[in-house]
C-alpha cells in the first residue's frame, strides 16, 4: 500500500495518523522494523523532522519504540489509551463505583488527619456550595466537586489527591447530565446540603467510621440515580 504523498496543515498529525494506518492495517506487523526517516519522508513528501515528531508521537502511544542505532520497530498494532481518555469514554457508572472507593476511604482518613486549615477550606467550600444553590447546574457541580476536593485534600495523600483529580472530568460531566435528565433541584435547589454539612461535621469531629458512612450513604444515593439514567 503507497504512502502517497502528504499536503501542508498539520502535517505532523498527518504523519502520524498516515503511519498509525499502515501500522494498525498490518503493513508492518509487530516486530518489524520501520523504514528509515529518509524513506518515510520522500513517501510522505515532507521533511525528516516532521518524520522524527511524527514516530515521537507513535512511540507515545506506544506504537513503536525506538532502538539506538538499530531503527524505529514495531512494538503493537493498537495504541495505548491513556488514563484521561480511558475515564472520559468510559461508563459514568463505573467512574462512579470508583471514585466512592476513593472518596470512603479520603473521608475516613480526613477525619484522622485533618487540620484546622483543612477544617477552614471545608467549612469555606460548603459555603460556597450553598452559594451555588441558585446557579445553574454546571456551577452547582463545581461548588460541589470543590467541597469532595477540600475533604479529599484533608486526608493528606496526594496519591489520593491525584487520583481524585483524574476522575473530575468524567464526572463532571456525568453529574451535570444527571442534573439535567432528572431535576433533583427542582424541590431542593441546594440538594444533598444536610449531607455534605454532616459530612463535614464527622470530619471536624474527628469521627472515621461516621465519616466514611455518611461520604458512603451521599455517593451511594447519587450512584443509584445514574444507574436509574440506564
């Protein structure tokens, strides 16, 4: 199968995608070596260093691996999804299941670890959720996801921290789809206020266990809702 030469705009993602073609297609299985730069780009009709950025970004998606003075090789026919994109496309339910793993067990160290700064941020981030109450839902969810974050900040692992924040995309825009299928405001406009108040009072009173049930009885509920959607 010719290459067939390539025309100006973006030419790097071309490449790329031009090669991805020939890799995924089977025109060069795993195992086989790439031809060289200089050949990839008079089939391309570009310039060597846009070949070089364009097998850079094969090798990041763990197309192709890059040998010292031996040439590019195939490594795999399929490209490595990252994390973000791996959430983003999956099932907001299973993002869900997840992030009550990870929130549960935040509450309960928050509520052995936290300090009085922590205390201030949450008591400050509930506010600002009540602040919200009259806002549209995409600001209600962010005021929302703010106190989750300040609890989760609490624990003091930023392990935790880091894994919190790659769920917040996918989530978010779960949450917000939610919000607009089945309006939970429409007799409450600041939903769930007794929980995240109680949720904050567990950890302020340094109680684990009923930090952990209420975190566990708010996510629960919200769960249940979305699973309902399907």
């Amino acid at each position: 199968m010719p290459l067939n030469s390539l025309h100006p705009s973006p030419l790097v993602e071309q490449a790329a995608a031009r090669l991805r073609e020939q890799i995924t297609g089977g025109h060069w299985p795993v195992g086989s070596k790439l031809p060289g730069e200089t050949t990839l780009a008079k089939e391309l009709g570009i310039g060597r260093s846009t070949v070089r950025e364009a097998l850079r970004a094969l090798a990041g998606a763990g197309l192709v691996q890059p040998r010292q003075g031996s040439g590019v090789f195939v490594i795999a026919t399929e490209a490595v999804v990252d994390w973000p994109t791996r959430l983003l496309r999956a099932a907001v339910t299973d993002v869900y299941e997840v992030r009550m793993l990870v929130e549960v067990q935040a509450a309960r160290l928050a509520a052995l670890r936290r300090t009085d700064e922590d205390i201030t941020a949450m008591r400050a981030a509930l506010e600002g959720r009540r602040a919200m109450s009259g806002a549209g839902d995409a600001a209600f969810i962010d005021a929302d996801i703010a106190l989750h974050a300040a609890v989760v900040a609490a624990a003091r692992n930023p392990v935790l921290t880091d894994l919190f924040a790659e769920f917040m995309p996918a989530l978010r825009q779960g949450l917000i789809s939610l919000l607009e299928l089945i309006d939970v405001r429409a007799e409450e406009a600041n939903h769930g206020d007794a929980a995240h108040a109680a949720l904050v009072h567990a950890v302020e009173a340094r109680d684990p266990e009923e930090a952990a049930r209420v975190a566990q009885a708010e996510l629960q509920e919200t769960l249940g809702k979305l699973q309902n959607l399907g």
